[in-house]
C-alpha cells in the first residue's frame, strides 16, 4: 500500500516520532511518503527549487504524492491538529482515498471530542503502536 503520513514536522520531536510511525508501517512492506524526509522541511530548502518559490514547489510535490497514495495516515498529536495535515486529510478525503487517524494525545477539542470535520474523514483512529501495528500487519499490499 502506498501510505502518506500527514503530520507535523517543525520540531525535532514531531519529526522523531514521524520517523517512528513511518518505521512501523514501512516494516509491513507499505511503501510510505513522508514529507520530511521526502520533500523537506521548508525552513531547510532554498529559496527557489527547480524554478519555483519553494513554498510553490513543495505544495505541488506534496499534492502529487497525495494523488500517488491509497491511504493518508493522519496524526492527530499536538495541542491543535496542525493545519498542513488537516488540508492533507481533506484533500485525500476528497479524492476518496482511504483516511486513517493516529491519536496519542489525550488533548480534544471540546468535551472529549475532536472537531467534527476531523471526526468524521479517518475510517478508523487508531491510538497506539500495537494498533497501529495491527492494523497495517493486515492491509494488503
């Protein structure tokens, strides 16, 4: 399976943990876009690539692999879901790939739940790695 992680990346424990879940699902044989480690992190790049605004060159290459995958594995951590994921969600959402949450952090919205439009795109969210491990042991390739 091709799998997109959406996630934060702006610290060095978001990035740690990103390469942690990429791990687990890349154990399975999935093959996995992360865009750290795929495209960068924009503070890194230069000013222009290929031609292009970075800024441009990087939402383009994200959005191609975004059309590439067949499941967008959301991570939900962090005191606010971060903005960047939460368009990934949608847009693979909207293009009727699968969505898959990871949340394990305990921090809700209101009253215990996230926001609505969060809520309803993952198929399934999925809390911790055994879980996580689980759940992608079982998805065909």
């Amino acid at each position: 399976m091709k799998v997109y992680i959406a996630a934060p990346l702006f610290s060095e424990g978001e990035r740690d943990f990103n390469e942690k879940i990429d791990a687990v699902i890349r154990k399975y044989g999935h093959e996995t876009y992360l865009p750290q480690r795929d495209g960068g992190c924009i503070a890194d790049l230069p000013e222009i690539i290929e031609g292009q605004p970075k800024r441009k060159f990087i939402f383009k290459l994200d959005c191609d692999h975004m059309d590439w995958c067949e499941v967008v594995l959301f991570l939900y951590d962090g005191r606010v879901p971060d903005e960047g994921a939460c368009f990934e969600l949608g847009y693979c959402y909207a293009k009727g790939k699968r969505c898959i949450g990871y949340k394990t952090d305990a921090r809700s919205f209101i009253d215990g739940f996230d926001n609505v439009m969060l809520y309803g795109a993952p198929e399934i969210v999925l809390h911790n790695e055994q879980e996580l491990s689980d759940f992608f042991s079982k998805i065909i390739n």
